[in-house]
C-alpha cells in the first residue's frame, strides 16, 4: 500500500468523500482512510496514477501535507465534507 498524509480531514463524511472520489480512478481500487492521523493509504500504483491520485486530493479540498493549503482547499474540504455526510446517511 502507498500512504499519503493529507490536510483538512476531519470526519466520517471526508472520509467517504476521498473514498468515492478515488475509487473513480482507473487503477485505484482500495482505499482507506485513517483519520486520526489524517492518512490515506492507497494500492500499488504507477507514478501516473499516484499524481492522479494527490490531484484528485487536492481538487477535492485535500492537499498533501507540505502542498499548499489555501483558503480554497478548505472550502472544498468543507463542502466535500457535508456531501460525504449526507451520501452515507442515505
């Protein structure tokens, strides 16, 4: 497994949020999230793919730590957030 250290995970709904939003991605097929140290941990994949993968990240609100953490990747963190909350109450 590949591990990346992400910034502005804070919950349950971020973490079905990053889940789904990587699982879309040709080539990623496990995922899973730790938030207690805010830690993803993805399958063996090419160069390619891992770039594709921190893109999807910091698009979706949550750069790599050392990445820049602008005021925009915490509002797409936030509102990533709340979908991923009301997705898993559905």
């Amino acid at each position: 497994m590949t591990t990346i250290n992400i910034l502005n995970l804070k919950c349950n709904g971020c973490a079905n949020t990053i889940k789904k939003g990587l699982l879309s991605i040709e080539g990623v097929n496990e995922v899973e999230v730790t938030l207690e140290n805010s830690e993803i941990k993805i399958n063996e994949v090419s160069e390619e793919i891992f770039n594709s993968v921190k893109e999807k990240l910091s698009k979706m609100g949550y750069p790599e730590v050392g990445d820049a953490n602008t005021l925009l990747h915490k509002t797409k963190s936030f509102v990533s957030c709340a979908t991923g909350k009301m997705s898993s109450e559905a």
